[in-house]
C-alpha cells in the first residue's frame, strides 16, 4: 500500500513491524480521527473476518502533526476511551515536537500505552561515525536530571530496524 493510498484511507491492518512492546500484533491502524464507534465497527467487522485485533495505532501517516487543540481533544478522548475501556495496546505516534501535549493528555499513565516519538532525521546514514544524538531538556534544568548523549551507530542496530518493505502487507 503506497503512502498516498494511506493518507486516503480511515483504517487499514496488518501485523505491527516496529519494534515495540506490540511487534507482532495484529494491528489496527487509525488515520486521523474517527468516531469511537466507527472504530468500534471496524473491530467488530474484522472480528468477524477473523482478525481479531490486539493493538490500536492512532496517529498512523502522520496524522497527529501540527494538530489544533480541537484535533487534540479528539485524539485524547478516543485514545483514554480505549484505555480505560479495552485491553487493547495502544500506540500514539507522534512528532517530538508535541511531547509536551502528549505528556499533559495523561496517556503515560497507563502501561498499555506506547508513545512512539517520531524523529525526522533525514540521510542518517551520510552522518560520520561520530554523530551523537543529545536526548535534552527544553531548557537547562526544567525537567530532566541531565541530558543523555548517544552514539548514533549504535542506536542503528539491525535488531530494532525496519525496512520500508516491511509495510506492504498491510490492507
């Protein structure tokens, strides 16, 4: 299924290939906003077609990014609805720029939800071998103890990669 194809789509399926505490789950995956029952529905039909669905990835094609308040809102109330209504997994996929929204929704609060921060680091691999990735704080001291400072070749271990081609099972 091709990005455009995604983007144009509310749900699509297929086992979870990024390497979360949910890889290898069924998976449904949610673009944008949809109502709690059309999300319902959806479950309800797939079950009935045997996929029974174990894991809800909200934010799917970059769908919570650059988002209004009202947007938010909705993600927040459909995403604690299935927290506290389901035993479903939960992944919000979401730019680094918005955790401080996602940390304010409360999500964190439940052990079933995986926020997947989404990082954009474009032509990683034409970084030299000394390319360092500083995880800091929004300003000296606010609200982590310090910084931490990975070496970037070894967060691009084979174990936690995905290949694009990874993606094309899903419908």
């Amino acid at each position: 299924m091709s990005l455009a194809d995604r983007q144009t789509r509310t749900f699509f399926t297929g086992i979870e290939v990024e390497h979360t505490v949910a890889y290898g789950t069924k998976t449904l995956f949610i673009v944008g906003t949809p109502s709690i029952d059309e999300i319902s529905t959806e479950i309800k039909d797939l079950k009935e077609d045997n996929f029974e669905v174990e894991h809800l990835y909200f934010g799917t094609s970059q769908t919570y990014k650059n988002i209004d308040m009202s947007t938010a809102v909705k993600f927040q109330t459909l995403i604690h609805h299935y927290l506290d209504n389901t035993n479903y997994w939960i992944t919000l996929d979401f730019d680094v720029a918005d955790i401080n929204r996602v940390h304010e929704a409360g999500f964190c609060k439940s052990n079933r939800f995986i926020p997947m921060i989404s990082v954009k680091m474009p032509y990683i691999k034409l970084l030299n071998y000394h390319a360092t990735l500083k995880i800091d704080d929004t300003e000296w001291g606010y609200s982590n103890p310090g910084v931490w400072a990975h070496h970037l070749q070894s967060l691009l271990s084979n174990d936690v990669y995905t290949d694009w081609s990874a993606y094309k099972g899903d419908k």
